[in-house]
C-alpha cells in the first residue's frame, strides 16, 4: 500500500528507498519551484498573446492550438533557463547535485472535453513509465503550473505497483521511439497512431489516486508506478511540468522499484544531465542497461 508523504524532512536516500517502494511524497511550492513555473507562464502567456490560456481552447481552432503547443513546448524543454531552476530546485530538496541526474523539464498540458487528447497534447493511457525504457530507479516529479483541481490532474493506480499488468512494451523500441515517432508529434491532431506500451487486459481504473498540489508544488513517485491522463472535465486547459532524476549510485548498484512486466528495448538513461554542470550519464552505463534490457527479451 503506498503511503503518502506531506513536506517531508528525510534526507534523499531514505526518501528514494521509499519510492522505490512505491511511496509518493508531496511538498509545497518552493523559491525555485516558483520560478519555474513563473518563467513557464511568461513563454505560455506570450505564445497566447493576450489570450487565457487555461480557456484559449474554447476560442481557436484545435489545429490552431496544436501548432502555436508545437513552437511553445520545445521553447521551453530546451530553454537553458529551465535547466538552470531545476538544478536549484533539486537543491533545495536536499539532493546531491553531482550525483543527481535530470532529463529535461517538458511542459505537458491536458486540454478540457476531449479537445486536443493526440499528438502534443496527448492524454495518456494508464502506463507505467518503465514500459517506455525508462530506469527503475527513475524518480517521478509533476508540478502544477496553474491551479488545478481534481478534475483536471492525473490519477496514479498504486494497487498495481507490484501487481503484473500484460501490456504492450514487448513492441516498444526506445531508439525507434526518438527516431521516428516523437518527431511527429504535432502531425496527430484528431487521432494518434503511434505505437505506444498500452495495458492489454481489463484494470479497474475507478480506484484511483488524485492528489491536488498547490502551483509550484511538487509531487515525486516512481516511475514503476501505474498512472493515467483523468477526462479533463474542467473546463480548463491543465497545464503542468515534469521531469525525472536518477541518482548515480542507484544506476550503478540497480537500487529501484521491482520491474514487474516491462519488457520494452532500450534506455532513456542517455537523456539524463547532471545536475552541477549538465554532463551526460557515463556511456557504459547507458550500454549495461540497454544490454541488460536486449538480454531479457532473447
């Protein structure tokens, strides 16, 4: 049963055994964490010009919004500015920066009564992020740009943290994935035919976890952990941050969540930057686990 955790002290190595055992841990907006989601709004309100864009949706055409989604998005992924306010933001939770290893922050939106659910804002099946080639030991950070309510978050389903789900990552090349189909992203406006890890029997999904966190609060989870896109009944367009960290040591020792039905190809180790001065995973490692994951599957 996982167990949730408010503004906790524990020092980071305690607190990522305990995700690993599928705990999930909130904390309250903080100095850093405010400044991200502050600079995300400036890029957001410019790129609407004028517009809400919590409630823009109902004013243009949905190709409209897809297209000004596909310039703003990658502005802000790759801004160096997000890079530099996560680092401080790890910082202040108590994390050893040059062990500690980010991938970029992507800004994420879910737009209301089925709008825009392909493409690039794409409203996510129940899936682990472990069926998409990421490490176990991948830590899960979401943070709420605007205030949102619970029908606009996203549901986590911890009865399946350690329950085996048949899913679809057998098919899921992490390599093919970069190559080929997330570049394509903003062509999916009406329907998204990319292949993606999807649950393969019935779940029950009405037991759900919704948390609420403030604006610039944060919630960390595994990325082992079951999760799902709610229906935005909002009325709004939900628009929110996340990123992932892995700290070396557990790279290295393969401290994590158990892997209980991923089967996919690959890593998304290479994406991953430390967090002092933005240098990549050692390649060898990226190597044992992309052999490792190779090794399971013959």
């Amino acid at each position: 049963m996982s167990v949730i955790l408010a503004n906790s002290r524990i020092n980071d190595d305690v607190r990522r055994q305990k995700i690993f055992q599928g705990d999930v841990f909130l904390y309250s907006a903080t100095p850093a964490s405010t400044k991200l989601i502050e600079f995300a709004r400036e890029l957001i309100e410019e790129a609407f010009e004028g517009r809400d864009p919590q409630t823009a949706q109902h004013e243009m055409p949905v190709e409209e919004f897809a297209a000004l989604l596909a310039d703003l998005k990658p502005r802000f992924i790759h801004h160096p500015t997000s890079k530099k306010i996560i680092a401080a933001l790890l910082d202040e939770l108590g994390m050893t920066l040059d062990k500690t290893y980010f991938d970029v922050p992507r800004l994420r939106t879910s737009t209301a009564d089925h709008y825009l659910d392909s493409g690039i804002s794409y409203a996510y099946h129940a899936h682990r992020d472990c069926w998409y080639a990421a490490p176990f030991c991948q830590v899960n950070w979401w943070i709420p740009v605007y205030e949102v309510v619970p029908e606009n978050v996203f549901a986590l389903h911890p009865q399946y943290f350690d329950r085996p789900v048949r899913n679809g990552s057998g098919r899921y090349d992490y390599a093919e994935w970069t190559a080929v189909s997330r570049p394509t992203a903003a062509q999916h406006i009406y329907s998204d035919t990319r292949e993606q890890p999807k649950p393969e029997e019935a779940l029950d999904l009405e037991t759900e976890l919704r948390l609420v966190p403030e604006p610039g609060g944060m919630m960390l989870f595994s990325g082992a952990h079951l999760h799902s896109t709610v229906a935005n009944t909002s009325g709004r367009t939900r628009f929110s941050i996340d990123f992932r960290t892995v700290h070396i040591d557990d790279v290295r020792s393969r401290a994590a969540a158990p892997n209980v039905d991923a089967t996919c190809r690959g890593t998304t180790l290479r994406d991953f930057y430390r967090a002092d001065d933005l240098t990549r995973i050692p390649e060898e490692l990226a190597a044992e686990y992309e052999a490792e994951a190779l090794a399971k599957l013959t």
